[in-house]
C-alpha cells in the first residue's frame, strides 16, 4: 500500500527499498561511551538501521533506482553531525564494527562447529576467558552448535561479538530465547563492555532489558512495513516513559491511542470455594534422569497465573499433567468435570505451512466460521485481519506467533496454557497480547497459564504466580500459584535481582546491582519485587 508522508519527511528519507517499498527517516545517533537503546515495532526499520551502522548496507537517500547508494553521497548528507563523523571513520577502516544479528537460530545451519573452536577463532585470548566466565559458557564449551537450544545459540552469538576487538557493537535482540537469569546475565555482560573508547547500540523488546542496559534511547514509529521514522534521544527512563505513554511531546506526534499504565495485580484470593476450576495434590513426575515435584495447589475461574523459572526445569511438563496428556507417577489431579485445554506450544516453526491463514484458523479451532466477536475481541485487535488472505509460509517470526496466538484463543477450552507467547513480538504486540488475554479470561470465565521470561509482560498480566526452582535438566520444584508479590519474591531472591516500581508508569524497573536502593531492598526491607 501507498502513504503518503508530510513533505518534509520525503526530504530526510535515509534509505528507499523499491518504488512502494519501505522508507526509513533519520538515523540513531551513537554516542562514545553509551549505550544506544532502539524500541520501537516489528517492520519499522530498526535490523535496516543497524546494518546501515554497520556498513552492511549504503544509505540511497531515497533513491529508488539505487539499491545501495554511495558513502561520499551519505557523508556529505550528514555533513556537520556526528553521523559525518562516525561514518568516515568507518568507511576509512578507523573503525571496527561488531554486528550480533537477530537470527541466531540459523547458525546450526551455516557453522556446525564446536562453540570453543568457533569462539577461539575469532577472539583474543584475555577476551574470551572473561566472556565465557561472564556468559556461562563452561557448560556447553565443548558442544556442537547443532546440539544447542536457543538460550545456548543466543549467548554463543552475543559471545562471538563480544570477544572481537571493536570500536562498535551492535546487537539486534539480545535477551530472545533467553530466560531472566540469562537475560540478566547478557544485560550485564553489555553494560560491562562500557568505556569511554566505545558506542554501542542495542535493539531489544524486553522493557526491563533495554531500560538496565541503555543510557539514552530512540523511538522508532511509523507504520510496519510502511515507513519508519527516528525520534530525538532521549534518556532511557524518560524515552520508554513516553514511549508508554504513546504520546512525542518534543516531536508533537501521538503513536498510540490509550496510554499503557501498570497496575499493581489484582488479587484473587477473597474468590469463594465455588470458583476453584482445578485442584492437585504434591505431584510427582520423573522423565528421564529429571525428577519434577510440584505443591499442592488450586486455581481460580478468571485467573491468569503467570509462570516464572528457568529454561527446562518442568514447567511445561506440569501444565500437560494438568491438561491430561502425560499422568503424574504420585499425586492426583481433581476437577469438577473433564477439563479441555488449548495449547500454544513454545516450538511454533512447525506451523509454517502453505496455508492461508483463515484456513489455518478454521481448521485449527473447529470452528465452520469465524463469527463477530471472534474478529472484534481476538483477529482484529492482534492486527491479524490485515494477514488472514496470506499464506502462512511467508509469515515472518512475529506473524507466526499473533496467528498461533489466536488459533489458542479462538478454541473454547477451559484452561489455556501460552508457553512463551511474547517470543519475536515487539512490546506493542506483547502490550495487546496481555489486553486481549487478560479480557478474554476474565470475561469467560476461564483459566489461563502463561510460561513468560519477559518480566514486565508477567507484571502486566498475571493475577497470580507459579515459581519453578531447582536444577534445569535434572530437578525441578513447583510452588503453588500464589500472590504476585510472594511469588516475586521468591524468583528474584534466587537470582539475586531487586525490582523498584517507576512513579509515573508503574512499570517495574531493575535495580543496579549493589546501588543504594538494591541494598535496601534486600537487607532492610527483604522486598526484592517493590510493588508501590
């Protein structure tokens, strides 16, 4: 489709793909010694711009006859700002720059070597002893590539990056396939990478993530797919406030209609007897050499119940002895009646067939036809109803996740469990995902279970918590759905972080490690998730 922009943006269009293909206004500033964060949506520009920053892909300002255009055109475009600057340098190989992408789950494909040798290759040896402390490497220093899961392939790329000697480091989605331990651990990893000889730009959809590791940030808006446009910097605390709020103050443009505000969870625990769906006594479960062991627990008709812990410690195996699929080895499970699940599985490449996707959803669901309310309350909120004449095989990561999404959502079950359904959504989508959730269960009364590592997205919409603990691969312990606070507590007491609330959003914000207000936190008050 054609949009017509404002005159004076055609006049700044950086870089033009095709007559009526995508146009990207303005460029993101780096700044020696920052850390650059970059929000914004899917398909607005942001993987264009840091291949511009790193020399990937020239410029064509605008002209379409041109697929790349030429660097003395561009510096002379810049001339006067520090983008001048920053691109002679790199033109003149005064600078190196260090791209770590967002497909990191390729890498099986195009290298099947050992992490170590892949590591070594590339690094300087002082370098790569501290990142592989830094990363956790040691467990899978000796493995093949086509034996790691995505966590693994995610902190190998981030580690490739890291150990090259570079002047810049740009990394296109860090924290994906990560847990919040790992997503800690990469966030710190980037903020000690900081010295005064350095930029370093980072796109990321993770909230809490972008906000610890970012000292100034940019907005991407515009329309996916359409046009992208840069907004000023501003500070990482003011920009993802504004950001949230929906509104560019300095720039007079709104991209949101309603502001987003963070609650504190509403509690489900004054509900009466009548309204337990489901019941289980201690559970018990060994697949393997992993041995699961779950409280005695219960929940509530109208309750979402976040679930928290890291990667392959049970969590998925708990919710499939709820739903029936697989039987506990000790323990029992009550329910008033046979319950129906709808399950969106954490795997969805599966899913990408040569399919339209209306016909996907019919066929998924059961349904002979997609009725009003199924388009006003799930297809048209998700943005879906632009995709539904389009075969499913050309879906981009995002896209194939909104359509699974809805295909969960638009069965009628009595419990839903989401396993890591914020995976390739930006924060607007991860935003409307929890909306769209969070009416649809209260308003049906049913029961949903969320696996999420994305903190803000489970501050967002859980009414309660479930914690998995233990060792991954070998045991795991579940403790009852519980309030979020305790169960807050309890998760980030075990990975040592400390959360404070922001004054005008209420979006949880973590803490830097050993600040005042992290210490405080943990010895004087022992809140480590500060709900006012």
């Amino acid at each position: 489709s054609i949009v017509n922009l404002p005159e004076e943006l055609d006049k700044r269009s950086i870089h033009r793909y095709g007559i009526n293909g995508f146009k990207l206004f303005g460029l993101p500033i780096p700044r020696i010694g920052q850390v650059v964060g970059i929000i914004g949506r899917n398909g607005t520009g942001k993987t264009t711009i840091l291949k511009i920053l790193a020399g990937k892909i020239v410029p064509n300002l605008g002209d379409i006859n041109k697929k790349n255009g030429n660097w003395s055109k561009v510096i002379r475009f810049f001339r006067g700002t520090a983008l001048q600057l920053y691109f002679e340098k790199m033109i003149e190989s005064k600078i190196k720059v260090v791209y770590k992408p967002q497909e990191v789950d390729k890498i099986p494909l195009i290298i099947s070597d050992k992490v170590s040798d892949i590591i070594e290759r590339v690094g300087e040896k002082e370098k790569i002893t501290k990142i592989k402390k830094a990363l956790e490497l040691e467990n899978i220093w000796n493995r093949s590539t086509k034996a790691l899961s995505g966590g693994e392939l995610q902190k190998l790329a981030i580690a490739v990056a890291m150990v090259k000697p570079a002047d810049v480091y740009l990394f296109d989605e860090p924290s994906s396939y990560l847990d919040v331990r790992g997503r800690l651990i990469i966030a710190k990893a980037i903020r000690k990478l900081v010295n005064n000889d350095l930029f370093i730009i980072v796109v990321e959809h993770d909230l809490a993530v972008l906000d610890y590791i970012s000292d100034l940030i940019h907005i991407i808006f515009g329309e996916p797919g359409v046009y992208g446009i840069v907004s000023l910097p501003r500070v990482v605390r003011e920009g993802i406030n504004v950001y949230l709020n929906g509104y560019l103050r300095k720039e007079n443009i709104r991209i949101r209609k309603e502001r987003i505000v963070f609650k504190p969870p509403s509690h489900l625990y004054n509900k009466k007897k009548e309204d337990i769906l489901l019941s289980w006594s201690n559970i018990e479960k060994k697949i393997g050499h992993f041995e699961l062991r779950v409280d005695t627990g219960s929940v509530y008709r109208g309750a979402v119940v976040g679930i928290l812990g890291p990667n392959s410690i049970g969590k998925t195996t708990f919710i499939k002895m709820l739903a029936g699929l697989i039987s506990p080895d000790n323990g029992y499970i009550i329910s008033s009646k046979s319950l129906t699940l709808s399950y969106k599985p954490q795997l969805i490449t599966k899913f990408r067939k040569n399919i339209l996707l209306k016909d996907f959803l019919i066929q998924s669901t059961g349904k002979k036809y997609l009725t009003n309310k199924d388009y006003s309350m799930i297809i048209n909120p998700l943005g879906l109803n632009k995709l539904l004449d389009k075969n499913m095989m050309n879906f981009s990561g995002g896209e194939l996740q909104v359509s699974i999404i809805a295909s969960c959502l638009l069965k009628d079950a009595d419990i839903y469990l989401l396993d890591e359904p914020m995976a390739f959504l930006d924060v607007e989508q991860r935003l409307t995902v929890a909306r769209i959730l969070k009416r649809k269960i209260e308003q049906d009364k049913k029961t949903a279970f969320v696996v999420e590592h994305d903190i803000i997205a489970q501050d967002f919409l859980s009414s309660s918590l479930m914690v998995f603990l233990g060792e991954p691969g070998k045991s795991g312990h579940g403790f009852p759905p519980m309030k979020m606070r305790d169960g807050m507590n309890i998760f980030l007491k075990e990975i040592n972080i400390t959360f404070r609330r922001d004054k005008d959003t209420g979006r949880p914000r973590i803490n830097r490690e050993n600040s005042w207000l992290d210490r405080y936190q943990k010895n004087v008050l022992h809140e480590y998730y500060y709900m006012n």
